[in-house]
C-alpha cells in the first residue's frame, strides 16, 4: 500500500439501543444513498408563516392534483378521433345519428362506463376551480405586494400557470367534439384567419384540412393531455420549490420583520393541515361534481359545422375574450385585394394585452420606486392606494367583458335589449376601470386617515362623557402596543426627486426622457394626494402627553 493511500473506513456502529426493525434498516439503507436524514434535519422543521389567504394557493395544487388523477383516468376510455361512426349506446335519443368517434367515446363514459359521468365532472369541475383559485391567489399576491423582490421570478411562475391553465381548459372542453365546444373551436378559427398574412396558412395548419377537419382533435388531445401538463407540472415543481426557499411573506404584527419568520413548522402542523385540506377541497369538488352538471354534451348533441348551439358559452375563464369580440364594432380594412377584419384583430391583440397589464405591474413598480431591497413582510391593500387602485380596475375590466360575452344571456334573461348592453358594455370598457381606479383610491386614503386618527386618539370605547364647562365628548382609549405597532410599521416610499436644473457650476444638467419619466410617475404613485403620511412617534408622544385620550 502507497504511504497516501487511505484504507475505507470500517462500518458505523448503530446508536440505537435496540436493533434497527425492516422500516428503520430501510431508511439506513436509502439515506445511505440519497443523504435523506440530513435533508430532513435541516427542512422538516422548517418553519412557514400562516393565514387563511395562503390557503388560495393549496387549492391551486389540489385541484391540479384532481386534474391529473381523473384525467389519467378520462384517458382510458376517450378516443380522439374524428372518424364517422353510428351512435348505438344507451342513451336513447342519440341512437341512429352520426357523429365522430370522440362524441361517441365521451357519451359512452357519460352512460355506458360505471361512475364515468361523475369522473368527467369532478375534472370539469376541478378545472374550473383550478382557474379560478389560480386568479385570486394571483390577486391576493398582487394586492398584498407579495410579487416584490425576491418573488418576481415565481410571480412569472404563476402568471406562466394562469395562461397555460386557460388555454389547456379551452382545449379539454373542445375534445368531445359535441356542438357547444366545436362552436368554441370555430371561434378559434376566426381568430386564427384574422390574423394578417399568415392567418390562412397558420388555420391549414392547425386544423389539418379545411375546417373543421379531421385532425383537430387529436392534436388538441396530445396539446392538452402531453404538452401544456408537462410544461404546468415542471412550473408549478419550480413555483412550490421558490416557495419553499423564500416562504410565503408574513403579515405585520409584533416579533415580525423583515429578517424572522413567525410561524408553524412544517413537520407536524403544517403538513397534517395541508393533508386534511387537501381532502377537504376534494370532497367538496366531489359535492359538487355530483349536485351540478357541467357541460351536459348529450343535450347539444354531436358537431355540426351548419349549426350553432343556442346559449353559446366558453367557461369563463375564457369568457372575457368572448367579450372582446362581442364589443368590437364589425370593421373592415380591404388593402391589395386582401380584407383586415379588424373586428376580430384588434380583439386578438388586446386579449394578451388584458394579462400583461397586472403580470407587468411589479417591474413597473420596482422600477418607478428605485427599490432593491428584499421583502417579506406583507403589504395591507390600504397602504398602496395606487397598487390596489390599479388592481381593482383590472378586476372591474375583466368583469365587464365577461358580462359583455354573455350580453345574449343577459338580454333574455333580463329582458333587456342586447344592443344597448353590448354599448353600455363599450362604454364601460373605457370609463368603469377609470372611475373604480379613482373610488378605489379614495377609499384607501379614507382607510389611511382613519388608521391615523386611531393612533394618534385611540380607538372609540362608546362612553359619552360631560366635561365641566357642559360640553359632551366620546372618551376614546388608547390602543394597545402590538396594535399601534401593526399599524405603523408599513414602509412608505418617497417619490424620485430630479437634480436641479442648473449645478452648484451654472452648468444645464441635462435629465433624459425616461427619469423625467420615472420622476412624474412616482410622483403620482407616491406623492401628495396618493398617501397619508402616517404618523410619527413624536406626533403620538405629543397627543397622549398633552390633553390624554378623550
């Protein structure tokens, strides 16, 4: 042997006081391999802040769970095929028509396939609920300033989620091939052929052939049930890796800065919580599933490209794009013997625009606030007029072009005429974002102010109390430190501020467009009249030690 070599080491004596049992010589045996006792030290008690709100995201992750399983299942049965076939099955009146292979397959798992009707309703349903969990729990982020540095990349993550989500349900809901969703489908094609120059080529493309086609379904088949879930899966793995780095952030309140996490561990609590939600919120898409039919596509019957179902409607998720089309007047541009329709083009390009605005938001704001710093600490709604303001809007955009794709639904139901709601829908395009941005504001300043007065005067206690010259005041009680704290503990950014024009030299400093830019922005996020200056320790000492709290 060389005097460098080294000889193995010899075997590790077991601190055990008894002999390791068939799980415990297992778990020697992978830790051996994979180092798992060591990961488990350092993480499983790792400790996780709690509120309600972060429940949103858990039911993100367990209703993309239940999408997983039950589709997995959907799998076994459906058959995407366009092919022509003779429906035979139980379900009467459906028996002697012709339809394609994927009608028939869904129709058969609705009747013919023992619990197949509640499996394709729990995954409907899950979908559904998927979104839109999605899209609050995106809010509550948004709202709350949870998108701020270190978070911006796992807010891409999510905002990556939402779309691919959209998209993917557009794409389930297509598959069965009956009336309602080839109406859907030939939605898209409109889109696809408005677009300039390639909109032809790109339809051919798609669709195979002619529309509709024969391929349609099966590579919207392989898109849903392939492509988009193993994109999701790996954003979402990403998504909850970043989460468990970071943590989520924590809300102000006393022992909580920006440098400690106030919370439970993740190993008992948090995980027995997680466990028992997750069957929570799968029970309840089960009661659901079960009470409410969703997409009863024995009721519109197999696609026909000469018919349109009445009531035509996506999910609505997708339904704010519906609405687009709908308000937009029917413009055309003919240009060399070729037709623009910007009716449906200019829908088309403001669809993605409607999500880039609340995704882009955070850059806007680390950018116009200078901010580099890392944030942990949850922001109230109230302390960020402009913020919730502008969240606020968006919201009010998306519910009025979702009401703007049902105008048909509306108008029936409602007895109203259809074309006065698609032109107080156009109307309220431009002006009800506008005016909810201004209410909005207002209203958080309102709340700011109110929040001050509590600080500086106490809260009201209800006792009337008559002083000795007569006069009646409400005695107020100061609040006590944890409180005071909560409410003053909120950072509140100043605006940029331009160098003077002319140096201490006489010299022209020359300021570009983009500060200047940045300069009145701030100003209009951060500057009078958007925040109430909260109040300082010297203002609070002044109060209480000179007249006390009345």
């Amino acid at each position: 042997m060389r005097a460098d070599q080294q000889s193995s080491p010899g075997p590790v004596t077991s601190t055990r006081a008894e002999p390791a049992n068939k799980v415990e010589a297992l778990a020697d045996w992978t830790d051996g391999r994979l180092g798992i006792y060591a990961l488990a030290k350092s993480n499983i008690r790792k400790i996780f802040p709690d509120h309600w709100s972060f429940m949103l995201g858990e039911i993100c992750l367990y209703t993309f769970i239940i999408i997983i399983l039950t589709g997995v299942w959907l799998t076994l049965f459906f058959k995407p095929s366009m092919a022509e076939v003779i429906y035979e099955g139980q379900y009467i009146p459906l028996r002697g028509i012709e339809m394609s292979e994927a009608y028939r397959s869904t129709v058969n798992i609705s009747f013919d396939i023992r619990g197949g009707l509640l499996m394709r309703q729990i995954h409907h349903w899950s979908a559904i609920v998927f979104v839109a969990a999605m899209l609050v729990h995106m809010m509550r982020v948004f709202f709350t300033g949870a998108f701020r540095k270190p978070r911006e990349i796992n807010w891409l993550f999510g905002a990556g989620l939402l779309i691919l989500g959209m998209f993917d349900g557009f794409m389930g809901y297509s598959l069965p091939d009956d009336l309602l969703s080839g109406t859907g489908i030939r939605f898209m094609e409109g889109a696809v052929l408005a677009v300039p120059i390639v909109g032809t080529y790109l339809m051919f493309f798609i669709f195979g052939s002619q529309f509709p086609g024969v391929d349609i379904v099966p590579r919207l088949f392989t898109v849903h049930i392939l492509l988009i879930p193993g994109i999701m899966l790996g954003l979402l793995v990403a998504h909850l890796i970043l989460v468990f780095y970071h943590k989520h952030t924590q809300f102000a309140g006393p022992g909580r800065t920006e440098q400690n996490v106030v919370g439970m561990p993740l190993m008992p609590v948090y995980m027995a919580k997680a466990g028992g939600f997750f069957f929570l919120v799968f029970g309840v898409v089960a009661f659901m599933s079960a009470i409410a039919t969703v997409n009863p596509i024995w009721a519109y019957g197999p696609y026909r490209p000469d018919q349109v179902s009445t009531d035509a409607q996506p999910d609505w998720y997708m339904g704010y794009s519906e609405g687009l089309i709908r308000i937009m007047p029917g413009w055309e541009i003919g240009l060399w013997g070729h037709t623009l329709n910007m009716g449906v083009f200019v829908p088309l390009m403001i669809f993605p625009l409607v999500l880039v605005a609340i995704w882009g938001y955070p850059f806007l704001e680390a950018w116009i606030t200078g901010d580099r710093g890392e944030h942990h600490m949850a922001d109230r709604p109230r302390n960020a007029p402009v913020r919730t303001a502008f969240g606020a809007a968006w919201v009010s955009l998306y519910l009025v072009l979702l009401a703007a794709g049902g105008n048909d639904l509306l108008a029936t139901h409602f007895d109203l005429s259809i074309n006065a709601i698609t032109n107080a829908a156009r109307i309220g395009f431009f002006v009800v974002p506008v005016v909810i941005f201004v209410i909005t504001k207002r209203w958080c300043l309102g709340l700011q102010r109110r929040d001050k007065e509590k600080v500086l005067h106490g809260r009201e206690t209800g006792v009337i109390q008559r002083l000795q010259h007569g006069e009646y005041i409400e005695v107020h009680a100061p609040l006590p430190q944890d409180r005071l704290y909560t409410l003053t503990s909120h950072e509140q950014p100043q605006p940029v501020v331009l160098p003077a024009e002319v140096d201490e030299n006489g010299v022209v400093r020359k300021v570009g467009l983009i500060e200047r830019t940045r300069a009145k922005l701030s100003r209009g996020f951060y500057g009078q009249g958007s925040q109430i200056a909260k109040p300082t320790a010297e203002e609070h000492q002044e109060i209480a030690s000179g007249h006390g709290h009345h």
